[in-house]
C-alpha cells in the first residue's frame, strides 16, 4: 500500500460521549489486515482488523463501527453473508467491499446489501482512504 500523509484533524465520527468509533478491517490474510490497520491508525482512525465473518459477529462493537470495509472470500462465512447477518441484526453501518475477483453475483449481492463502494485488490493505501473518507462524510 503507498503511503498517504494524514489529514489535520481527527476524522471518523463519533458515538456518545465523544469517543471515536471503530472502523473495522476483515480479512482472513493476516499481511492485508496488518497493513490496512496500520495504515488507517496512522490516519488518525481507531481501526480494528478482524480475520473472519464470525469474528465480526461475535464483536461486542459490531453496531458501534464507524465503517466495515471486508473481504469477500474468506473461509466458514463469505463477507457478503456477515453483512447479511448484519443487516438482519439492524446494523445500517457504511460497508466497502474488497475483492480480487469481482464477478455479477458479488456485485449483485453487494448492490443488494448497500455496498457503497467495491475496492479491487490489489489497491492502494491512498484508494483505501479516499474511500474510507468519503463513506465516513457520508455518515458523520
């Protein structure tokens, strides 16, 4: 991922009492979520990585998330059936999509489930905040 200097300011939203919401990272490849964590921490997010669908769900947090950026193809749960299951619970949380193969039954399915945007992988740090900013101006 290519580095991207930070903006002034803290940016995210924030839940009652002021603290800063989580915007949650899942990916079962350990090297992607590291590195995307690191490099939304170094933006000033409270990011937290997640390396599966029913880590997500069993989150304490999961309806605090400021943003849920996932992969789709993970073992046990695809992302797109942990969104689901979110969206059965209520959660409206801001949802980015990451994939390295993008086919009409995932574009279909994200559509379907309010993915507000599809990053194909292999994207760049500067990709992942620009969209990570821009769901988090939709929602704060």
């Amino acid at each position: 991922m290519t580095s991207i200097p930070p903006p002034p300011g803290m940016p995210g939203s924030t839940a009652a009492g002021g603290a800063l919401r989580p915007v949650c990272f899942v990916d079962d490849d350990s090297a992607v979520r590291d590195s995307a964590t690191l490099l939304l921490g170094a933006h000033g997010y409270d990011a937290i990585g997640h390396a599966s669908g029913a880590d997500v769900l069993a989150d304490h947090r999961r309806h605090e998330f400021a943003c849920l950026i996932f992969d789709h193809h993970m073992p046990g749960m695809s992302g797109l059936d942990m969104l689901a299951a979110l969206r059965r619970e209520g959660s409206a949380v801001p949802a980015i999509l990451i994939t390295g193969r993008i086919d009409p039954y995932i574009r279909a399915g994200a559509q379907t489930l309010g993915v507000g945007a599809i990053l194909e992988k292999p994207f760049s740090g500067i990709q992942l905040i620009e969209v990570v900013r821009a769901h988090l101006g939709r929602s704060a």
